[in-house]
C-alpha cells in the first residue's frame, strides 16, 4: 500500500500508485484547464506532486511545453541565479562483485582491467585534479567487501583532505558507493563526506531484480531503503538519480519524485541533488541492446519538469552528455556540472594504454576544465568552486530553509564570485582568465547589498593581489 511515511520500500516506491499515477497523466495529457492549473501552481515555487508532474511530463501539446520550459528556466534563475556548481568525479576502484548488466564492472567482464587506487596514487590523483583548479569531488567506486572496505574509503578521504598543494584544495569530498549499513554511513559522516550520493538505477522492481541478477546489489529493498540508513546514520545531504535508459522514463520519473517526496516527509528534507544521468557505451555494454533510451527533447523535458517539482533540489550533469545537451538542459535547470572528467581508475594522472582500459562509461564531453569554465562564462554563467555553505555547517534541512527562503543568493552569488576570481588566478589560461574577470566585473555589481558589494570588492582586489584570506 502506498505510504509516503512507511520505510518500507515497496510501501513509499509502490508499484499500483506509479501505474495509477501514469494512467492518470494518459488521461489527461490532453486537459488544458488542469495543466494551466498545475502551472499556475507551479509558479509559487513550492514544487508539484509525483502526480502533478507527471501530467506535465506526458502533456505533448507544444504551447503548453514551451511554458513549462520557460517555467524551468525561470525557476532555476529565481533560485540558484546564474551560477553553475564545478565539480569533478574520482575513481577509487572498479573491483566489483555484482553482476549489473549495463555496468562494464560488472564480474563477468574479463577483460576490463582492474584497478584499486593505492593512498599514494590518491595523492597523486588530488594534486592533478587539484593543478586543474577543482575543490569538489564525487568518489566513485564499484562494490567489492573484501577490497573497497569502510576503512578503505576512510583512510582515502582523509587522505584527501589533507592534501595541500600550491594553492590546491579539496574542500568537499562527496561519494558514491554501494548501499551500505547506518553505522558504515555515520562513520562517513564522522570523515566529513558532503553528501552520499547513490543512484536507483531503475525504481521498477521487476526490471531491478532482472538488471542486477547477482551480487548484493540484487537487493532491491536493502538499495532503496539506503537514503533512509543514510540520513539515520546522520548524513543529510543524499544525492538520487535513476540511470535513464533501463527502464520506461515516466515510470522512473515518478518514482524519482515518490522518493523525494519520501525523504521530505520521513526525515523533514528531500534530497540534496538529483543526478540525470543516461545509459552510456562501455567495455562489455551495448547501449543500443537497451530499450529505454530517451532522444534530447524527452531528455530536456524530464529535467525540466523535475525542476518545477523540487525547485530546491540541486541537479546535476555529468560528462556523459554532450556539450550541446549540456548546453540545453543548463537553462532548463541543472545547477552542478562535471569539468575534464576521467573516467578510468588513475585516469587524472597518467592516460590509459589501449589494452589496459579501466573506464566505467565513454565521456562524450572531453574538454578540459579550462574550456567548460570558459563555455559556461561565454553563456553569462559563474563557474562556482564554493564550498562555504558546507564548511559552515550549512547542509540538510538548514541549506534547504536557506534556498527555500531565496536567501541562497545574497551569500551565493559573492562567494561565487571570489572563488571563480581564485580559480582565474591560479589555474586559467589568459583567454579564459580575460573573459573571466570582464564577468566578475559585470556581476559584482549585482550583489545588491551596497556594504557587501564594498567588501565583495575589498576581497577581489585582495585576491587579484594574490593576498589571499
Ligand atoms: N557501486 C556504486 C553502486 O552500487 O551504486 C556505484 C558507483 S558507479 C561508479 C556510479 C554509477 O554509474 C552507477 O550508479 C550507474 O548509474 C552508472 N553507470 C553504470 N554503468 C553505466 C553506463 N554504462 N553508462 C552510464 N552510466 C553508468
């Protein structure tokens, strides 16, 4: 039975209530007077229900979807104005015990070359991603026990941490890893992870259970339950995500929302950030042998719509999509984005010989961080390397009260502005570093507050001196 409070999985991702859900949207796809409806309440930014955005979603009447793309675009100004979220992934280990069907890590395949990064090939992973100007990471990591350990991830991020490098440092450390116990997240908790981050991959249990035949990932109700072990075990920043392709898109979108919706109402936020990523070719995986795919129009509605659902929630892209989607789907409402990722295990240092392949997925976007910096400044956007509302303790509920209130923009936009001035001077190159001090210059007039813009100012002049506070 469907219950928003239940911790069960099946009880808060239940079947019936998707598919009566789905049928619902079928009904009324074509309802104007209930979409001019949704839409209206859409624009007090409150969010719609699993049920509401659906409807947007399967609505195909073209004027109605250019208003809800304009509704996007509009909502995402309001709330996280025209700073974009940089960040890079770090892969640990590919060692994996499950048996995932799409995944190249998968434990059949033999000829993916296997790789667990020591502690010392960490630090030399950091200073590179460090050297091309990143502060945010997302760990990623296959499931294995016996080698990808607790202790493993542990020591890692605090190896992490404590690398200091010129004037290179992380300042957030995220990390996707396996579904895990309340103590092993407490513990990660305790290491300082930003936010724990770990995608359904499909929220249709049938398909679940037949895409990951073996290993413990097997277990549908220990995966879906794991944002509810993850917020007891303390951490109240999660990061959700269905991997487009495997199964039917209106069924993962509504059931990305039920677990929204869950979390809210369970432990008082939803979560952090939702990620869009799509099924990609790997060693092993046919991407096309998938039914589900979703061309760039659907793919541009989805993040659209989940914008005005969870106007709050962060969304975030990886290099998985081209430039020009990326480009798209910006406006629409994404508001982290990935920069010169690799994707191989060790990938930052040294490239890969042919025959020793390590990586998860191909990247399709693979410029540097320099050009995805300089790309996003070209649009009018801020790169933004700030971490300060996490190392000032403002996660979970308290950030969510903060972007709820629209009051993220008066300490966002400044400290966007100052680190995107330390990263100028620091990592870019003079063309990017040219456009890069034009837009500060432009934007800092935007900080409307006249005594902050004076220190805003104060601190620029500080750091173009390279007199750093
Ligand atoms: N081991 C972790 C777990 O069990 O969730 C996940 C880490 S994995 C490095 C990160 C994500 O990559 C997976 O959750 C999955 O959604 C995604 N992924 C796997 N195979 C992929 C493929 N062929 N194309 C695109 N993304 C893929």
């Amino acid at each position: 039975m469907y219950d928003v409070n239940s911790k069960h999985a099946d009880d808060f991702i239940n079947h019936e209530e998707i598919e009566e859900t789905l049928a619902y949207a079928d009904e009324n796809k074509d309802n104007v007077e209930l979409i001019d409806a949704l839409i209206e309440k859409a624009k007090k930014r409150k969010g719609l229900t699993h049920r509401e955005a659906s409807v947007l979603l399967a609505c195909q009447i073209p004027e109605k979807n250019e208003e809800i793309f304009k509704l996007a675009e509009q909502i995402k100004k309001d709330f996280y104005g025209n700073r974009i979220v940089m960040f890079a992934p770090l892969y640990l280990s590919n060692y994996c015990i499950n048996g995932c069907t799409y995944c190249p890590y998968h434990s059949k395949n033999k000829h993916i070359a296997r790789k667990q990064l020591s502690q010392d090939e960490i630090r030399r992973e950091v200073i590179a991603l460090q050297d091309m100007g990143h502060k945010r990471l997302a760990l990623e990591a296959g499931e294995d026990p016996v080698r990808n350990t607790m202790d493993y991830y542990l020591e890692s991020i605090k190896t992490i941490y404590s690398i200091k490098h010129k004037n290179g440092a992380i300042r957030r450390v995220n990390i996707n890893i396996a579904a895990t116990t309340v103590d092993n997240y407490r513990l990660l908790k305790e290491a300082g992870i930003g936010t724990y981050i770990l995608f359904q991959e499909t929220y249709h249990k049938e398909s679940y259970l037949q895409l990951h035949p073996t290993g413990p990932k097997h277990d549908y109700d220990y995966h879906t339950e794991a944002m509810d072990r993850a917020m007891e075990g303390g951490i109240d920043d999660v990061g959700v995500g269905v991997l487009f392709g495997l199964d039917k898109y209106r069924y993962e979108f509504a059931g990305l929302l039920m677990h929204a919706e869950h979390l809210e109402a369970a432990f008082g936020v939803g979560p952090h950030t939702i990620s869009v990523p799509r099924l990609r070719h790997a060693d092993d995986i046919d991407a096309d042998a998938f039914d589900n795919g979703i061309d760039d129009d659907t793919f541009a509605k989805i993040v659209a719509c989940i914008r005005i659902a969870v106007p709050y929630t962060g969304m975030i892209i990886s290099t998985r999509e081209s430039q020009k989607c990326r480009e798209r789907v910006l406006h629409l409402g994404i508001s982290q984005v990935s920069g010169g990722s690799r994707t191989s295990v060790g990938g930052y240092c040294e490239p890969e010989p042919d025959d020793e392949k390590s990586e998860q997925f191909d990247v399709s976007d693979k410029r540097t961080l320099d050009e995805v910096v300089r790309w996003l400044m070209e649009m009018d956007y801020i790169p933004s390397f700030c971490t300060a509302c996490y190392r000032e303790g403002r996660t979970g509920d308290r950030f969510m009260s903060l972007c709820k209130s629209g009051q993220i923009q008066n300490c966002c936009h400044p400290n966007a502005l100052m680190t995107l001035k330390e990263y100028l001077m620091d990592y870019a190159s003079p063309e990017t570093k040219a456009i890069g001090d034009k837009l500060i210059e432009k934007e800092v007039l935007n900080v409307p507050n006249e005594k902050a813009r004076a220190v805003v100012e104060e601190n620029l002049r500080l750091i173009a001196q390279d007199n750093r506070r």
